[in-house]
C-alpha cells in the first residue's frame, strides 16, 4: 500500500474530514459572529458520497485513521449513513468523531451500531453558567448526559477536549483531572487558539505547566503512550481509571510530530492548520483517481517543522488565517 510522506519525513496517516461547518452551539473562541451561527448553505457541506470517496482516496494512500469533525457533524443530515460506510472501507483502522456532545444522549448507541469506534467532546466547563456563556446558550445537562451515554455505548477512549481559558475556566482545572479518578475518559486540555478574529488571545491564554502543576498535587503523575497518536502527551495520576492529556499550541510548537491533512466542508485540503494554503477539491470529489492526485499534491505544503516561530508571542501571527475554526474542522 502507498504511503504519504511529506517533504520533511513525517508520514502523513490522519484525515481530519470536516463534513459540515454549521453548528447548534457558538462558542466565543471558535466563531467570531456574535449574532449566532450562519445558515448552513449547500458549498459549506459535503454529501454521503463525497465524504465516501475522499476517505477511500485517502485509505488507498495508506492514511489508517479519519476523525469526522465540524462545525457539529451530528447535525449533518446523513452522519449515520456516513459513518456506515466509511466504517466499512477496507484498510481503515480507526473512524473517531469530534462532537460537542449535545445530541449523543439520544444517538451514541446509533453511532456506535453504525460503526464508529470513539468520540472526541468538546466539555470546557463544568459550570453551567459558565457553559452557558461559553458556547452562547449551551446547556451543560445535554452534554453531560451524553458523555455518559458514549460510556455505556463503548465508544472508547470517550475523550473530553477542554481549551483552558484564563479568567474563565482555569479555576476549574482540578475538577476536570479529578473526574479521571473514578471514570475511564482521557481529560485533555488545549492551549487556547487565537484564530482570526481574535485579536487579545493574551486575555485568554494559560500555559498548560498550570495542569501539570495541579496534577501533580493531587497524586504522583506516571506518563502513558496514547493509544492513537497525535500532539497529546499523556500521564495517569497513579491509580486513576482515566488519563490526562496536554495539548501544546502556544508554548510549545507541536509541528514536528503533525501525522495529518484537513479536508474543509468547503472542499478544499488544507494541508497546514497554521497556514492560508488549499487546494481545492470541487471539481475532483466524484473521481476516485483524481482525489488521491491532490492529496499527494497537499503534501508538498506541509510546513517545514523547523521553521516555526520559537517565542509563544511570535508564534501567535500563526494563527492569523483567513478561516475560522469552524470553517476548517477542529
């Protein structure tokens, strides 16, 4: 089988197909309108049969894991069709979906029965005023009951994604490392993103040495190898169920290890989260052969590893892209 190797040596295996950019919550740091989310339109959602060709291009070219992200991909009207035959494309070892969680009370065992093998959710409070304020309007209830619902579903790893916000939830730190004392979820924490739009990412942004720190005050923190890769560095407090994990994007550059291409519910490939450039796929979604062409094109634009910014306040120009968090796919 053909592999993807970008110029710099990294073997490129992970798609991240971001199906649809619409989403049912709006959170501040991921959209940047106010008034609420956009109208989906038809050019910023890919069909069934589009999905199905892109992730069979991509395993052909030995690519073993795909991550359905958004927006929200439960609100695309065929997530369980898609899931369904994705999950049976030969060669595919891993089919993964990054959700915020408010639908999964009701489909985590569709999901599930449909072939998907974990979730990622989005959960940055456990507050719900805080909640509230953080996704504009989200209820903390829905996504709590839903993380229970993958549980019980085995959709595991179930992992909770936390972006730590200063001044918002780092106070909540400890509450988040102790839920994997008695329950198996992998708690990661993410350095907050100043994508476009957000001009004082410095009001927002805590260094993750603040997580460890705590941890380390509650029990003894031993490393673990996560089981699929990617920029999460993991640890157990000794004893725990689940695990923590950092995820590093100011104060650390995570460059070096990147293993992945997006695909934009726009139809573009963008080969570098950091980076304006895309190649457009519009044209090429009903042909198999000419897929597998731009995506080996999309690795000529992976960004060299050692040119990135060394100071965390350099580094933030970065993250001033034409595209919001939304229209990429998390």
């Amino acid at each position: 089988m053909e592999k993807l190797i970008d110029p710099f040596g990294r073997t490129i295996n992970y798609l991240r197909l971001s199906i649809t950019e619409h989403c049912n919550l709006n959170c501040f740091y991921c959209r940047s309108e106010p008034e609420g989310c956009r109208a989906v339109t038809k050019d910023k959602i890919l069909t069934a049969e589009e999905c199905l060709n892109i992730a069979e291009a991509a395993v052909e070219l030995g690519m073993t894991r795909i991550r359905l992200t958004g927006g929200e991909p439960l609100v695309h009207p065929d997530i369980t069709d898609i899931i369904f035959r994705l999950s049976r494309i030969d060669g595919l070892k891993d089919l993964s979906l990054t959700t915020n969680g408010v639908f999964l009370e009701t489909m985590a065992f569709k999901l599930a029965e449909a072939g998907l093998d974990r979730v990622n959710i989005s959960l940055d409070s456990l507050d719900e005023e805080t909640y509230r304020q953080i996704t504009r309007g989200g209820k903390l209830l829905k996504t709590l009951k839903g993380i229970e619902k993958s549980l019980q579903a085995g959709l595991n790893p179930v992992k909770l994604n936390v972006v730590l916000l200063k001044g918002i939830n780092a106070d909540e730190i400890r509450r988040f490392i102790e839920l994997t004392l008695d329950k198996a979820l992998d708690v990661r924490f993410i350095e907050y993103m100043p994508f476009h739009g957000h001009k004082n990412w410095h009001q927002y942004f805590l260094p993750l040495d603040k997580v460890m720190e705590i941890a380390a005050s509650i029990a003894p923190l031993v490393p673990v190898k996560g089981e699929h890769g990617g920029p999460a560095r993991y640890y157990r407090l000794e004893g725990a169920l689940g695990k923590i994990g950092v995820i590093y994007s100011l104060s650390r550059h995570i460059c070096s290890v990147c293993n992945r291409l997006r695909v934009t519910p726009a139809g573009t490939i963008k080969p570098c989260l950091f980076s304006d450039d895309e190649i457009d796929l519009q044209l090429s979604l009903s042909d198999k052969e000419e897929l597998k062409e731009k995506l080996r094109e999309a690795i000529k634009f992976k960004s060299d590893p050692t040119k990135v910014y060394g100071d965390p306040l350099d580094r933030v120009k970065q993250f001033q892209v034409k595209r919001p968090m939304t229209q990429i796919g998390g």
